[in-house]
C-alpha cells in the first residue's frame, strides 16, 4: 500500500472518529449541550433545533465518511461546517461583545482559539483527502480511458 493511500485512509478514520464521537457525545449529554446552546449569543434562538440537528449531523458525516461512495460529499461538509463554526464564533466576538466558553467535547476548559485552530485542522484535513481523492478520479478515469478500445464507434 502506498503511504498516500495509508494517510488517505488515517485522515479519514481521524474524521470518522472524530465527528461519531463528538455527536454521540452530544447526544448522551444532551441536557448540558442543550443549555449550553440555548444560551449561546446569535444562535440561541435556534437553540432548541440545534440541540438535536448539531449531534445528528455529525453522526451523518462520520457515516458519509464509511461509505466511499460518498466520502466526497463528507468531506465537502466537513469544510463548510468548520467555516461556519469558525464565523459564528467570530461573529460572537466582534458583534456582541459577550464572553462565553465553548462547550468541548475532547478535553475541559478548552479556549476559542483553540477550538478555531482545532477547527482549522479537520478543515484542512478533509481539504487534503478531498484532493487526494480528486487525484484517485482522475488517475481511474485515465485508466479507463487507456483500456478502451480506439475502433469504438
């Protein structure tokens, strides 16, 4: 096996664990998430949907990312999701002025920043297995086009 495909397949199952861990997480503590998110600036009106929405998401991408067939779309999810966290929360400090912690579920009294930047790095892993894996299309569809026949009408 080629250390590509090996770090491939490490960047992945780090994501499935990752995401299956956080949503199930989130899910058996659901009352402390849930009055976390109910309080937080911006989204607590939407709180009492994302309480659920949040932990199922994750857990749907931690699948996505099982399937091959539909790694591309996980990874993609990944991206946008991180973004979006990393905005909200920037958007906290520069609109509202309030202070918060974060809810974490890897490790206690994490910091923003160190969300953000933990943020970043699942961003920037799913980016790299998203262009491993556009490299993988194109090398197969060369190869299919290799072992077509040229009197093909």
């Amino acid at each position: 096996m080629r250390i590509t495909k090996w770090l491939y397949e490490f960047v992945c199952l780090v994501l499935i664990l990752n995401f299956f861990y956080e949503g199930i997480q989130k899910l058996a503590y659901s009352d402390a998430y849930g009055f976390w998110i109910t309080h937080a600036p911006v989204i607590k009106k939407f709180g009492a949907v994302l309480q659920y929405a949040v932990p199922l998401i994750e857990i749907a991408i931690a699948i996505l990312l099982i399937i091959a067939r539909y790694r591309s779309i996980a990874f993609i999810a990944i991206i946008v999701a991180e973004i979006v966290f990393i905005l909200w929360v920037m958007s906290v400090y520069l609109f509202t002025g309030y202070l918060f912690w974060p809810y974490d579920t890897l490790w206690d009294d994490a910091t923003w920043m160190q969300k953000m930047i933990y943020s970043l790095i699942l961003a920037w892993l799913a980016f790299a297995a998203i262009s491993y894996n556009g490299k993988k299309e194109i090398e197969h569809k060369k190869n299919l086009l290799r072992n077509t026949s040229a009197n093909v009408n």
